[in-house]
C-alpha cells in the first residue's frame, strides 16, 4: 500500500502537538507520500508545530485563526500562492470554555454557545467555501467529531450540541460539492487524552468506561484516527461521502455496560 498518497497534498489544520488527532493523521499521509502543509493558530503553537512539520519534510505552515475570517482569507491566499490546488483538507479544531464543559447544558451562556458553534461547526463550513476553489478536479474535506453528538455524555454539553450541527453539516455539504467531486466526511473519535479533551470534567472517567465497556475493550489512538483519516482523504474512499465514521474501539454499538467491565 505504499505510496497510496503520492501526488496528493493538502493542508492540515488543527495541530497544536503531537497528541493531537490532526498530527495522527499527518503521520498517517506523510508515511503513504502525500505532501502537506499545516495550519497553527498563534504564534505559542509554530513553536510546537513547526518542528513537527519539519520532521515530515514539510516546509509550509500558515498562521490561521478560524474565529476570524480575515485570518482565513490570508491564510488561503497565502497556500494558494504556493499550491493553486490542493487535494485534501482536513479540519480538526474545536473550542468551548471549559468552564462550560462541566456541570449541566442547561447553564450554557449565550456568548459561549455562540463562540463553540461559530469555531467547531461554521469554520468547517468557512473552510470549505474557501479549499472548494483549490478543488478543480475534485477533493476530500475531513472533519473530526464525538459520539456527545449523538447521545448525551456527562460534561460534553455544547460540544455535543456543536457536534451534532458539524455532522450535519458534513451532510448537507457533501450533497452540495458532491457534483464537484468534492467528498466531504467526518471522524467520529473515541476519547482520547489531548489538549482540548483535557478542558472536558471528569474525562479520565470518560476514558476509562470507554475502555473497559467498548468492544475491543480499549481506547484508540491518534494513529487508529490516523489510519481512518488516510483511507477518507485517499482515493480508496472515492466512493465515500456524507459519512459520519466511528473510529472508537466499536463503542458506539453498545447499549449496556459490559458483563466483564470492573467498577470504576
Ligand atoms: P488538540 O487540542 O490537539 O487540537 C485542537 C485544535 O483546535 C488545536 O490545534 C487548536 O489550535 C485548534 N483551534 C481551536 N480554536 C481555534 C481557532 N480559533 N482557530 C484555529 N485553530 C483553533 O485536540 P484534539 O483532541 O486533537 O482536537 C481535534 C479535533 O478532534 C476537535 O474537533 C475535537 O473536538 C475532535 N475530537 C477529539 C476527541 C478527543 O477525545 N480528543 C474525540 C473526538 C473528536
């Protein structure tokens, strides 16, 4: 299978070290010869993420902050000079205050429900409006979301909400590029210990009943996500748009507390 990515490039946004989802999936294309740039927001995170291009050969980096649609704009106009097409993108940013991500949904303030469905849910639509221009032969957008979308997990609340929007919109984006050859999917990750999941209360708990109640009966990894985000974005999945793809040791089939799970 090596070589699956040879010839494609495409830009990867959401690395702020390398416990994050998007660098698993960075790894996953750089090892099968696809080419890539990277995205950071802020100068605090270059210091992180440059290195950890650099360590795959890659040598473009763009400062983004999709809170703001100037920054986006600038950004790719700046990739667009350097790559007038692209083949890929993929989006992996989510932000709610933490303090909201504990306690009850009913508590939401209205200025951070605002602020998590405008960075984790419309900036995967803003990026798309701008990677379609890139896209004239057609093109794979990823974006990564949780099971909190689909059921109620303690302490997820707007993040389960935004979530909820994202997946739909991966729908209704997938219908409107589709007669571009644009496919546009998501991830849906189990828990994983990152920067953003370490603002989620009580997640070390989350964690563990994944692990102990999931069929496989462990958690995933960034590489597990990696694996999956290579097959979407590929040519392997050319016939794959829409979709909403559990990566998550199977946990999303369950409906009981596993016979063998220890008490926790
Ligand atoms: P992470 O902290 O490594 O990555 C989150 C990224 O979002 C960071 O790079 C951060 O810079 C970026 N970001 C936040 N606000 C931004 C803004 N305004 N502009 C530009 N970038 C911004 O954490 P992660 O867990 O790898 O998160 C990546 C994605 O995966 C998120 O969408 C998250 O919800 C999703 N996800 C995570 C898990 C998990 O358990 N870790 C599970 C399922 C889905």
């Amino acid at each position: 299978m090596a070589g699956l990515m040879h010839g494609k490039r495409g830009l990867i946004m959401g690395v702020a070290n390398d416990r994050s989802l998007a660098w698993g999936i960075a790894k996953a294309i750089a090892a099968q010869g696809g080419e890539i740039a990277f995205s950071y927001q802020g100068e605090a995170l270059e210091k992180r993420v440059r290195p950890l291009a650099e360590s795959l050969g890659a040598a473009r980096l763009y400062e983004c902050d999709v809170a703001d649609a100037d920054s986006m704009d600038s950004m790719f106009a700046a990739l667009a000079a350097d790559w007038p097409t692209i083949d890929f993108l993929v989006h992996a940013i989510g932000f709610s205050d933490k303090n909201e991500l504990r306690g009850r949904y009913v508590d939401t303030s209205e200025g951070n429900f605002t602020q998590t469905m405008n960075i984790s849910v419309y900036s995967f639509t803003a990026v798309c409006q701008r990677a379609l221009p890139l896209m004239p032969e057609g093109g794979s957008l990823l974006t990564l979301s949780y099971y909190g979308a689909e059921k109620v997990v303690p302490h997820y609340n707007v993040m389960g909400v935004a979530k909820a929007a994202l997946e739909a919109s991966v729908k209704y984006l997938a219908m409107d590029l589709g007669p571009q050859k644009v496919r546009v999917n998501a991830i849906s990750a189990g828990p994983i210990k990152t920067l953003a999941a370490s603002g989620i209360g009580d997640f070390r708990y989350i964690l563990k009943w994944n692990e102990y109640n999931s069929p496989l009966r462990r958690n995933v990894t960034i590489d597990d996500v990696g694996g999956a985000g290579l097959y979407l974005v590929s040519d392997l999945a050319m016939g794959v748009t829409g979709e909403i793809h559990h990566v998550d040791a199977g946990y999303n089939v369950i409906g009981m507390k596993a016979e063998d799970a220890p008490d926790i």
